[in-house]
C-alpha cells in the first residue's frame, strides 16, 4: 500500500491514494495547483514522468491552464469557471497566489495535506486541505480563507468559495449523471450527455432542495452498472449550494462545488476566517453500481453517528390521525404496531401548542393541554411498556404567525423590510443565523429531550426560506445563507452530546433535505412524501446511487395510497419498503384481521434480512422501469444474500426471467431460507435466481439465501 500522501519536494508534486485509486497534484512555475492525474493509483516516481511530457503547443486567445487547476481561482487568462472568486476593497477581483508552505498530518483514520498560499499583495491567505482514507477511495478537500490584516484595514468580500474542483483526465466523451426531482417525486436518475460549457445544478432554496441533490457522476458514456470507470463527487452541505460542470472546447472537464448560491457575497473583516463544507470525490472502476457500492462504505465508515446499528422497525401515526391525535388514539395505534413486531412508535404532527391545524402552534413547544393534560409521560409510559421506543415529530426550524412565540418575537423570522412575509405552508423560517435564535431554539429542544424519555426525532423542515433578509445583521446580512445552516449543525451536535442515546430522523417535506452534511448528524432520512410504491422503486433506485440503504426511511402505508389513489398489494407494498429501513405508516384501526395477520409476517421476514440490507452489499440488478426490477444485498463475506423481486405489469403471458445474482461464492451452494431448496453459487451467478412471481400485477418476492456450510 503506498504513502497516503507521497510528496516529491523537488519537483512540488504530491500524490494522494486512497484504497485503489490517487489524485495528482502539482505545482507549475507560476504557483498554480494543477491536477495531472485522477484515477488509478500512481507511484510518485510514475506520477513525476506526467511533468516531463510536452505541454499543448500555444493556443491564441487561452491559456492551456484552464480546465487543468485544482485551485481554479480567477485571473489573468484564465476563462474558465473560477472555483474561487474574490473582490477587494479598491476592485480589484484577480488573484496572484504565492505559495507558502505544506504540511502533512497523520490522522486516526487517514491523513491531512494543507497546501497555503498568499496572495501576492492583499492580505489574504488560501489554504487547501486535502483528508485520504486507506479503506475508501472517496477523498475530501475543502478551502479555508483567512484575513491577515489587522484592524482598520479594509474588508475582503467572498464572491465564491467552492469546496473543491476536481480536474477530471481527458475522456474520449463525457456523460453526466444526476438526480431531478420535485416534491413527491424526488430523485429522479438522469443521464444525459454532457454539453460543452457549464452544466450548473444548484439550490437556492436555503435547503437541500427535492428539485436537486449535491452529487453528479462522470464517465466516459460507456459505464453501464457493472463496468466502467466513474468520476464522482458530493458535497456535505445542507443550504444552498450549487455545482458546476464544466467542459472546454479543449475537451477539459472539472467539477466544481460549494454552499451559497450567486448573487451572495460573503465578507471578511480582518482576523475573520471562513471555512468552507468539504466535498468528497471518488474514482472508482466497475460501472456504477461499484461506485454506488463505494459511496456507501464511506458513508458507513466515516459519515453517520452510529453506523454499527440497524435502524428500528417504526411506526408513524400520521396518515392514520394527521392533527386528530388522542391519548387513546396513540394507544391504540401503539397497541397495534406492537403486535406487528414494530420498534419504534413515532407520534408525528398535532401533539403541541394550539395544533389542531396546519396554520397554528409552530414554535410553542408544550404539549396541548386539551389532547394531552398530563403531558407526555403517560403516553411515553405506555409505548415503552409495549417494548417500543418512542419517538416525537418536531419543526423547530418554523414558527407559525399564530403561535406565542411569534406574537412575543416577530423579528425572529428571515424578513426583508419593507417586503411581504410568505407564509408558506402557513408558517415562516426562524432566522438560526442570530445566535439568540439558535440559542433559544437548543434550550426549547433540549428542555423536551430532557423532560421526557424521547427516543427518537423526527426532525422535519416544511418549506423553503424566502425573503432571506436580516435587518439587524450589520454591515454582512448574507452570512445568515451560511450561518443559517452551520447553527442548525451546532444546535444538532449540542443536542446529540447532551442526549446521547436519542436517535435522529432529517425531513424536508420528504427529500428535501438529503446531503452528506446532514447525515453526519442524521440516523436516518425520509425520503419522500410519495410511499406509492411504484413511485418508490422509481425514487429508491435514484436515491440508492449516492446513499446507502442503511439510511433511506420507507413506508408501507393503505391501499389506495393516500397520494396516488392508487391500489397495491400488501405483499408488494411491503417488499418495496424492505429495500431500506421499513416502517410502516398506515391507519392499523381500518386494516383487516388478515392483513394485521400478514403485516406481522412480513415485519419479521424484514428483521432477518435487516442486517443485510442496512450493513450488506447492494446490487442493483434491473432498474425499475422494465417488466422485471430487483434488487440484491449480499453480507461482506457472501455467506447470505437477500433478493426483492418486482413486476408492476405482465405482458402477453410473457414468463419471468430468472435474476443473475451477484457478490457470491461460485464454488459455494446456497439454501433458501423459507423452502429449503439449495442453489449453486455459479448456476444463480451466471443463469440467474427462478423466481416463481404470482401471474397478477405488483407480484413481488423476497429471497433470503444462506451459504451451506
């Protein structure tokens, strides 16, 4: 295994390595870091012979650096998109960059290589910083900006400060991937060739955004799921942002990504440092699917709070109740999904304040003394006697204009002077840019956790932000798109340290808020507010290319589904639903002896698979959009494997193609687990898993296969 980061100090070169795969960095004549290589890992000694090749001959109106600079910042013949903008005080908007220093620190898991520079005239310093892992080929950088002036001098305004630009190799073609979406219809897979120019995907939302998510892939338009090199990156960022693909004339491509959104200016007065989210990069081998697989360690790994564990079965009392909520009610409820074999009750919207509708109560945190007179406890009391954990819906990024606390504090909300507050949704966005608000908002959250035996929090945010103004703010308004985000992780952290044992669900009216970012602080996702489970194998399978199983909340819910109207069987709503962390989220009062009766079965058939789908391998092995879709999890070492199985529609009596399988042994032959019938590793590798499908519409079946000893 080489160095994880290897520096030749005479010819300014250094290379990162990951598990299988390194990044090239250079420094040219004039100072500019330049990326040589990204791919396959190079020694330092193959990596310097890059330097010695001849560079493109003279090119009349560019500069052959465009397209190849890691640190892209803007100036003298540099055309191309700028990863890095600044404007000084006197105008002036081009940077001159000296290089300072490196340094290399080792850490716990990896290693830290920071790259300085200085600005030739101007009181500013640029630090790159570069985190490699040896168990993962995804990488990390982030900048960092510092103001060395001293008091009295003038401000430096922040134009754009991207997390990172990754220099992708000259393909023969490039082809993007991404996911669109909308409310209900999120992560939709795209891929599309890739235009010249620039190719921006971006939120201004304030938030993640449904409509688009912080990731894209590059290959060279061959890659298919099981072959094929791929680019990729993500960036850890849960507020505006955006991401920029570039392609030059000169078949150069870069991938450039940060918080923040244009026309935003970010100020730096002297001493001040700003320290951007870090994007993480990968180049992988083996198709998509081996990419996807690669994403899903990392975020195993080195990104969620408590990897080791399998999320609980839950239950969500919302369609069953919406603001109709009862002690009794929730009794009921929690009687009913105890008897499933579910694990966690979670009571959702209407438990607090004037709550009864949409349009009051946000921001007063008490339960309502009407529906609730003794508080909590009881009900918390009874959930647990049960042998469920508990878990509660909060927003407590929102206030709605009927509230107490917005009759106390109407200034605690994003506003514009002079300009209409809309309520969408009812309701308006606290301003967690001020630190009073993000104080209050920690003391009201941790008061609740502290007071009652709260298990589990379903963290939602039902809207986007509007009129972004901060009237107080001073001479920088604009740091709340920044500070917004970063205290909503300060308040996180706080009450994950001081509540150590609560578990924490992210929402955003579904998908809305889904991002590395805040999956550091997230146990698990919502990941639509579609369960139509049609629709679900659509937006599961575009969700599955960045993030993993383990975090992907799905429901089963009635039949018609309360969205679509449309109807589905239990067995097939189910099946979908295993395909990440189930949950079930129906109305159990109006749900037959038989379908109570098969609900239990399938909930135990998910906890033997569980720890293969939250913590095993997954294969995607037909997309939905065919007659057939399916989908494999296979344990590391692939002693066990679990199929699911889907076919919407049959077609002229058209019989069902097996499944080739993936991930086992060849050698081996494998059990299944509910009839008994053994398999040849090499037979379902290579003609593929019989898989007996119902003749009717939505037949679905879940596979579970042990490896004979």
């Amino acid at each position: 295994m080489p160095s994880l980061v290897a520096h030749d100090s005479s010819r300014r070169l250094w290379v990162l390595s990951g598990a299988s795969s390194c990044y090239v960095l250079h420094l040219d004549e004039e100072d500019r870091l330049r990326s040589p290589h990204w791919g396959s890992q190079l020694t330092l000694e193959q990596a310097a012979t890059l330097l010695d090749r001849p560079p493109p001959g003279y090119r009349a109106f560019e500069d052959p650096a465009d397209g190849t600079l890691d640190l892209s910042d803007a100036g003298a013949m540099l055309f191309g998109h700028a990863g890095l903008q600044i404007r000084f005080a006197d105008g002036t908007r081009d940077l001159e960059l000296r290089f300072a220093d490196h340094r290399v620190t080792d850490r716990e898991d990896g290693a830290e290589l920071a790259l300085s520079f200085t600005d030739r005239h101007y009181p500013l310093t640029v630090e790159v910083r570069f985190r490699v892992r040896s168990d993962t080929e995804v990488m990390e950088r982030r900048l960092v900006l510092r103001h060395t002036g001293t008091a009295g001098d003038d401000p430096i305004e922040v134009v754009r400060a991207h997390s990172a630009t990754w220099v992708l190799p000259r393909l023969d073609d490039y082809r993007l991937s991404h996911v669109h979406g909308r409310w209900a219809a999120e992560t939709q897979l795209h891929r599309t060739a890739l235009a010249y120019g620039e190719t921006l995907l971006s939120s201004r939302r304030g938030i993640t955004s449904h409509q688009a998510n912080p990731w894209v892939m590059i290959d060279d338009g061959t890659a298919a799921e099981e072959h094929g090199a791929v680019y990729s990156c993500a960036l850890a960022w849960s507020g505006s942002w955006e991401l920029t693909v570039q392609r030059l004339p000169t078949e150069r491509v870069t991938l450039s990504a940060g918080a923040g959104h244009a026309p935003t200016v970010r100020r730096l007065d002297p001493g001040a440092e700003l320290v951007t989210p870090y994007c993480a990069a990968a180049y992988t081998e083996g198709g998509f699917g081996a990419a996807s697989r690669v994403w899903h360690h990392y975020q195993l790994a080195h990104v969620l709070p408590h990897p080791e564990e399998v999320r609980p079965v839950l239950y969500n009392s919302w369609e069953a109740t919406e603001f109709d909520l009862s002690m009794a009610g929730q009794s009921m409820l929690a009687e009913r999904a105890a008897a499933l074999g579910v694990e966690l009750f979670v009571m959702d919207d209407g438990w607090f304040g004037a709550r009864t509708h949409d349009a009051a109560g946000l921001g007063d945190w008490d339960p309502n003394p009407d529906r609730f007179p003794d508080g909590l406890k009881p009900l918390i009391a009874k959930v647990h006697s049960l042998g469920m954990r508990f878990g509660i819906w909060v927003e407590p990024e929102m206030v709605n204009p009927d509230s107490d606390l917005y009759r106390a504090h109407p200034d605690w909300v994003l506003h514009q002077p002079h300009r209409r507050r809309t309520e969408h949704r009812n309701q308006l966005v606290l301003n967690l840019a001020r630190p009073d608000v993000a104080h209050w908002l920690h003391d009201r959250m941790n008061r609740l956790l502290a007071e009652n035996a709260v298990d589990f929090v379903k963290w939602d945010m039902n809207r986007p932000v509007t009129e972004a103004g901060w009237p107080d703010a001073g001479p920088d308004p604009e740091r709340l798109w920044l500070d917004h985000t970063r205290n909503l992780y300060a308040v996180l952290d706080r009450l994950r340290a001081d509540h150590p044992d609560v578990r924490f669900e992210a929402c955003s009216g579904g998908g809305g808020r889904l991002d590395l970012g805040i999956l550091a602080r997230a146990d698990q996702v919502w990941t639509s507010d579609n369960t139509d489970a049609r629709d679900r194998l659509t937006i599961q399978h575009g969700f599955s290319q960045l993030y993993p199983a383990r975090v992907m909340g799905t429901w089963v819910t009635d039949s018609p589904n309360p969205l679509t109207k449309r109807r589905i069987p239990l067995d097939f709503r189910f099946h979908v639903a295993m395909a990440g962390v189930l949950a079930i989220g129906g109305d159990l009062a109006r749900w037959s002896e038989a379908e109570l009766t098969r609900a239990g079965e399938l909930v135990r058939d998910y906890q033997e698979i569980r720890p293969l789908v939250q913590h095993g391998l997954q294969f995607r092995l037909r997309p939905p959009g065919g007659d057939l879709c399916g989908i494999q999890y296979v344990d590391a070492g692939g002693s066990a494997t679990a199929v699911l199985a889907f076919r919407c529609s049959a077609h002229l009596a058209q019989p069902d193609r097996p499944l080739p399988l993936r991930g086992l042994d060849p050698a081996a032959r494998y059990r299944d687990a509910a009839s008994g019938e053994s398999h040849h590793g090499a037979v379902l590798l290579t003609h593929g898993l019989p898989l007996a499908l119902p003749p009717e519409d939505y037949a679905s079946r879940m596979v579970h296969l042990l490896r004979e000893a």
